[in-house]
C-alpha cells in the first residue's frame, strides 16, 4: 500500500469539554478502520492529531467525525467531500494510505485574553 503525498489538513472545534471530545475523536478513528499517530498540542485549547486512514474508509472517518460531535469547517467539509469524490472516482486510490491532521480546537477552554492575543482577532 502506498501513502498520499500531502496530508489532508482539518480545522474542527467543539463545545465540548476535552474529556468528553477526545474519547468520541479516538472512537470515530478507530471505528473507520484509522489510528492515530500523534497528538500535539498547538497552544492551551487546541490540539492537532495525526491521523492515518485507507482512503476507502474515508467516507467512515468523515461520518464518524461527524457523528462525535465536533464541528468541521466549511474547508474541512469540502476537503472531506473532495477526498470521498476522488476515491470513488479513482479505484487504484482505495488501497492507498491517506494522512489526516486534525486541528481541534475547544471553544470551552478559550478565554478573552487568548482571543485577544490571536493574530486573526485583530483583523
């Protein structure tokens, strides 16, 4: 089996507590037939996994994303959407391995003072 060159990257967020969202993350993954690699926190209410799915399963892993309760973006649904179009449209690309970094972010954990200090809070 072969890997994808580049990583389908997805920005998701909930309103659910880290202790709660993260176990229904890990399930999703796992219940598609993905694991994930790793996991690194990007800052204090946000964390980035490394995800590795057969793109066969990922139509799965786009459900069971859904079904945990975290909100994707828009570019993460579209990027999803795409992927699913490809591996259908594409049979030689279902054996093939496809990465997944998913930056959550927990909007429960966010304080003004970190939404003061973002970049993009100033624009």
């Amino acid at each position: 089996m072969s890997q994808s060159p580049n990583p389908l990257v997805l920005q998701a967020f909930t309103y659910d507590d880290r202790s709660v969202a993260l176990p229904a993350v890990r399930s999703a993954v796992t219940s598609s037939g993905g694991w994930i690699l790793g996991k690194k926190s990007v800052s204090g209410s946000a964390l980035e996994l490394q995800i590795e799915v057969q793109h066969r399963s990922m139509l799965n892993l786009y459900a069971a994303l859904v079904g945990s309760g975290i909100e994707l973006t828009r570019a993460a649904h579209l990027a999803l959407c795409e992927s699913c179009t490809c591996t259908q449209q594409m049979p030689q690309r279902r054996k093939e391995i496809a990465t997944v970094q998913l930056a959550l972010a927990f909007i429960s954990e966010l304080n003004l003072a970190s939404l003061m200090q973002s970049p993009t809070a100033m624009a």
